[in-house]
C-alpha cells in the first residue's frame, strides 16, 4: 500500500488551524510511509472564505496530492468563486483577485511538475519521503524542529515556506532557514539569485513580508531542479 | 523542453561518489521521464550531475 497508494486526511473543516494542522498531518504520513498524501484544500465542512481557500491553495500545491474538494451543504469554493479584489487587510495590491492569486499557485506547481514526478518515482523506487519538517534532513539543528507548519521541504531540492497560521497581511514573518545556501524560486520563477539566503554560517530566521500574495519557495544550495 | 536550475555547493564534492576528484563545488539531482501514454510507463531514469573545478589549467564546469 505504501509504495502504489495515496491518501488523504479526512474530513477537515475550512479553520485556520485545520490548514496549519493539515501540513503536520501529512507530516505523519510520510512517516507511517504514505509520501503521496494531501487534504481538502479550503476544507471539506463549512463555508471557505477567500483569504482561508488562497492561503490554502498556496500550500496545498505543495503537498503532494493538492485537491480542493468541499462538502455539497456548504457554499461554494472552487477557485473562480473568489474572483474579487484582494481587501486592505490580506494585501495592499487590490488589483488583483484571489483568484489570480490561486491560478499563480497552480500554475507555479505544474511548472514544478517535472520535480515532482521525478521526486515521486525516486521515491517509489528508494522510500523517503517528499513534503517532511526540517528536522528530517537537518536533524542536529533544534531549531528544524520549531514551527513546522511554516517550514517545509520538498524533496531533495526545495524549501517551502508558508504562513499558515494568520492569514491578515505582515510586513515581517520569521521562517527558518537551515544552514546553506537558499534561492528563491517562488515568486521569482525560475530564480532571482541576487536574492539568496545565505545561511553558509549556520541556521537562522528570516524574515519575509506575507501578504495574500505571498508564499516562498527556495532552492536548496547543490541541487539541480528540472523546469 | 526541460531545463535545469542548478545551484551548486562546495560542501557537497566531499560525499559525492560519481566522480573520482573532488571538485570545488558541485550539485547533483534526478530526473525521470515517461513515454506519458503506456499502462507501463517506459520510464527513464537521468542522474545529472554538475561540477566546477578551478585548479590546474583553467575553470572550467561539466555537466555529466
């Protein structure tokens, strides 16, 4: 079952909390060896507002199974339901939609498509694991095992990091970057390296602005990612 | 088409076991591709490896 299967994590509610905690869970599952795991984006019972719905769409497409899925009693929630500008307290660019914002998070995944199947057959020929916590590959640092709903890595060669837990617009939020050399490929397709990280020294915070708008994800110093 | 981002490291020549020297700096990854239409996919397995070496006669880099 672990090496042909997927799963998926219930019936989940469209919560904040369930977002934060549906990055832990599929965590677990890479552990109990199901790496092809994921939730209902938005969330399965009650209504998905459009902040909640972006924000989960940014790090569901991260996952390694990403679908929005919804309970037929609660209102709409596909992504061209929210085909409204972004409000003054998610963002302050309200010419776009957040819908737009969603379509950028597709489309961002299918451009790591290549990466992600690759990631899947290698470990569908190896074992591991995809979508883990820090502290899977950087076990010594104790601070890879600290706020593990907003780091995380992808495969071998890319970093994510999310705001899962408060969807209001920061100018500053503290993500954690092991020690390396991280570049930035979202938003900067396919990279901005006049941007890198550089945490050669040692593991530290960083911190970036999170708007609506705004997720990361870094590549990881002696890797090769196919685009 | 598929193109390669590569970000290499000079920690990462020390465990490398593909080549026989240790360069001064290195990135590595896989790639699989598919025939994308049989049951049984035809899958095709590619290790790609880049390193850079500065010593001798002059830097130059390799992808393998």
């Amino acid at each position: 079952m672990q090496k042909y299967a997927y799963h998926w994590l219930g019936d989940n509610w469209s919560w904040v909390e369930y977002m934060a905690d549906s990055v832990k869970n599929i965590y677990e599952y890479q552990l109990f060896g199901l790496p092809f795991m994921g939730c209902d984006l938005c969330g399965f019972n009650g209504d998905a507002a459009g902040d909640l719905c972006t924000r989960w769409h940014q790090v569901g497409t991260l996952f390694p199974f990403a679908r929005n899925h919804n309970q037929n009693a609660t209102t709409d929630q596909e992504p061209y339901v929210f085909n409204f500008s972004l409000p003054a307290n998610v963002s302050d660019n309200h010419s776009i939609t957040y819908t737009d914002v969603i379509r950028t998070a597709i489309r961002n995944r299918y451009t790591l498509t290549r990466y992600y199947y690759s990631q899947f057959w290698k470990i569908n020929e190896e074992g591991g694991s995809f979508f883990k916590p820090l502290f899977f590959d950087f076990g010594d640092d104790a601070e890879a095992y600290k706020i593990i709903e907003k780091n995380m890595l992808i495969g071998n060669a890319l970093k994510g990091s999310v705001e899962t837990t408060n969807l209001s617009k920061s100018e500053g939020v503290d993500f954690y970057f092991p020690q390396g050399t991280w570049c930035p490929i979202i938003p900067h397709m396919p990279s901005n390296f006049n941007e890198c990280i550089d945490h050669s020294a040692g593991g530290a915070n960083k911190t970036l602005r999170s708007h609506m708008e705004d997720y990361y994800v870094h590549i990881r110093d002696g890797s090769i990612l196919p685009v | 088409m598929t193109d390669l981002i590569i970000l290499p490291n000079a920690s990462n020549g020390i465990n490398n076991t593909e080549v026989d020297y240790r360069p001064d700096c290195s990135a590595k990854g896989t790639l699989y591709f598919d025939d994308g239409v049989s049951y049984k996919k035809d899958v095709t397995k590619l290790q790609v490896f880049y390193s850079y070496i500065s010593e001798k006669l002059g830097a130059n880099s390799s992808i393998v």
